[in-house]
C-alpha cells in the first residue's frame, strides 16, 4: 500500500531552541523520499523518527542559510556509509553551488554512492515521474531561494453505476481502461477525471507571485511562518512571512491542509500560530508543526 505523509524533523527557524530542531522535512510520497531542508542536525532526527538513509531519493534545498543546509554534509556522509544502493538527486539553487560543493567535501570520507547534481536556476519543472512532477518556483528571500511542488499526473476513476448501465463488468473493465474504447462505448462514458495530489513546500520569502503559484490548489502546504503578524515589519525587512500571511496564502490558493514550520524563538505560545492563520480565513485541515511529528497528505478528493 503506498504511504504519502510528511515526517517533520524540524522546526525551528534561524537558532534551534531545546524543543525544536534546526529545519529538516521528509515527504515519503508512494516509494520515494524527498528530503527537503536538512538544517543542523537532520541525521539525529532522522534516527529519532526511523528515517533511514536508505529511504532517501532526493534532496532539495530551497536556499543556503545554515538552518536549511548545514545538516547536508552530515546527511551525505551517512548516504555514503550506508552504500545506499539507488540513485539520489540533489537539487538546490545554482547560485549555491560553492556552498553544496563545501557542504558535500567538508571533512574526509570514503565516497560511495554517486550523488546526482540538478541545480535550479529557473522556474519550471525538474523531474517528471511516473508518481509526480517537480517543480521549482522562485521565492524573495536576501539569498536566491526556490520552494517546490510535486504534483501527480491526473488519473481515471471508473463509475459503477456508468459501467452496469452499459453491461459492463469483469476483464472489460480493464479493457476499456486500456484501449480508451469499449465498442460504441468511451472511456468518458464510465469514467471521470481523478485529479492527482499536489504537495508544495515554501519556506523563508516574502509574499511573492511564486508563492502562490506553489501554493494554488494543493493538498498540502507546507509553509513557513516565521514571524506573529504584530512583527510584519520585521518579516518584511528579514524576508519571511507571518502567521496570517501563510493563512491568507493557504485561503486563496484553495488549499486542502495547511502546516505551519519554521517559527522564530521569540515565541512561545505556539497555538497563537493557528489563530492567526484561522483570523486570515483559511476553513482547511491546519497543523503547527512540531519536530518527529507525522502527517498524511489528504486522500484524493
């Protein structure tokens, strides 16, 4: 049975605190993982909440700020020591190279899995699957920062009540399915559109056209929150969004689950967080996120 979830590693934004992690994301999506952000510390939370290296196929970094990096050399080290036995693709800003290249040979160790390079330097799809597509979207933050989207291909839901009024049942239905025509009989006759999931993470900008193009009609949003709305000034100065930012963001996109990450020290009341996001309008499923938390993404409306 394929598992689409999110596995929170951490949440924390520019300073880790006693109960938050620096940043760290995992989406199993069907057999694949993608890691996004791995900050300070992503191996150990890997451990703490069964991660594996092994479940690792791509590893995408939206910025290079050391709360969403740092923990990449840590990450690849293990990859290599692990002999994982498939191919892993990292995708992070081209103009981040010098810093991925840092990351990657910061100490000595024996390299034995070959690390697939795709850096983004533009809007626009990175990988196409049979389970999804990848996109990248630029972002406003003081460094280039991209966020992402997965979004699976459309598929068919078949109608019983379509098919018994036409007769048909059994290995036709399979037939039908395959050759898009049954006699006088079409595919759209006894089916309708299954529209595929889309997941998008957005972490440190500012509000931007490319936010709300990863944000538009996704099952989940996962977004950073930064800042309470009584620091707007600051989340503007600092290139981040705010509690009723990333709410208001989620309402208009039409958005199925919110989860809010990735929040300053400064706090300490973490359920504000969600009133705010309520107080904006957002009606959808809403989660703060906190570190070694699990989420599944929405069933398929």
């Amino acid at each position: 049975m394929s598992v689409r979830e999110l596995v929170v590693l951490g949440t924390a934004s520019q300073v880790p605190t006693r109960h938050r992690n620096h940043n760290g994301y995992l989406l199993r999506w069907d057999g694949e993982g993608i890691l996004f952000d791995p900050g300070e510390g992503t191996q150990r939370q890997m451990l703490r909440a069964g991660v594996a290296a092994h479940d690792l196929h791509r590893i995408c970094v939206t910025h290079f700020h050391g709360d969403h990096s740092l923990g990449l050399a840590g990450v690849i080290q293990r990859i290599n020591l692990d002999r994982v036995p498939h191919e892993i693709t990292a995708h992070f800003p081209r103009s981040g190279q010098r810093f991925y290249d840092r990351l990657r040979y910061s100490t000595a160790y024996r390299e034995t899995v070959p690390l697939t390079e795709a850096p983004v330097d533009s809007d626009g799809v990175l990988a196409s699957t049979k389970s999804y597509v990848l996109e990248a979207h630029k972002l406003s933050h003081p460094v280039e920062s991209y966020g992402y989207r997965l979004v699976e291909p459309d598929g068919r839901r078949m109608l019983p009540e379509r098919l018994a009024s036409y007769g048909i049942s059994g290995a036709d239905v399979g037939r039908i399915q395959r050759e898009g025509a049954l006699g006088d009989v079409s595919l759209d006759d006894v089916s309708e559109v299954r529209r595929g999931q889309r997941f998008a993470f957005v972490m440190d900008t500012r509000l931007c056209d490319g936010v709300y193009a990863l944000a538009e009609g996704c099952d989940m949003l996962v977004i950073e929150s930064t800042f309470l709305d009584g620091d707007m000034q600051l989340a503007v100065d600092h290139g981040h969004l705010t509690a009723g930012q990333a709410g208001a963001v989620a309402r208009d996109a039409g958005v199925r689950h919110l989860v809010l990450t990735h929040f300053s020290q400064r706090y300490d009341d973490p359920d504000e967080f969600e009133r705010q996001a309520r107080a904006a309008g957002f009606e959808g499923e809403l989660t703060v996120a906190h570190d070694l938390l699990r989420v599944p993404v929405p069933k398929r409306r």
